[in-house]
C-alpha cells in the first residue's frame, strides 16, 4: 500500500532575522510569527532574495504593517533573512503587487 508523506514547510531563520524581530512590541512579534508560519506552498526563488508583508493587531489594539524578506532554492527550506516595519501606505501597494500574505 502506498502512503502519502504529508506536506510539512520548513524553515531556517537567519539571525538578522531573529535580531530585527527583538525590535516589535507589545505582543506584534509572536503575532507576526504566527502569520509567517501559514506560509507554505512558496516556489523555489532561484536563490534570489524575495519578500511578502502582512499585518498583525498588537495587544494594545494597534495594527503593525511588516515586510520580511526571503529565498528558497529548490526543495529547500524556506530562509527567512530580514523583518521590518513597513508603513500602511506601504503594505497597501503590496496588496496592489499581490505580495501580502493571505489570511483567512
């Protein structure tokens, strides 16, 4: 009989990544974790540097617009290199480009 191995994303994450997470507040990095890691399915980007945005309410009730860029070769993980603030303006000409991150 033959099984199907189900489909897990994996990540590694770059420790630019990791220092520039330190600088969301008030709950937003672990909000913006959480919205990253629904991400699956994304193609090989050859090596080259990509990124997507997508927003968060923080725990005091304000909305935290991001963008964090990233690169996957092929049947690799997904590399999460840089995250950073991003302004509304921003994130709305993302959502024009088709870069945000689509949650349900």
């Amino acid at each position: 009989m033959d099984v199907k191995q189900k489909y897990t994303e994996e990540f590694e994450i770059d420790e630019m990544f990791l220092i520039q997470m330190r600088n969301f507040t008030n709950g937003s990095a672990e909000k913006i974790g959480g919205v990253i890691d629904t991400i699956y399915g994304i193609e090989s980007t050859k090596g080259f540097i990509k990124n997507m945005t997508g927003n968060v309410m923080d725990n005091k009730g304000n909305p935290v617009f991001f963008s964090f860029d990233y690169y996957r070769e092929d049947d690799g993980p997904i590399v999460l290199v840089d995250v950073y603030q991003i302004t509304l303006d921003e994130y709305l000409d993302s959502i024009n480009l088709n870069l945000n991150i689509k949650q349900q």
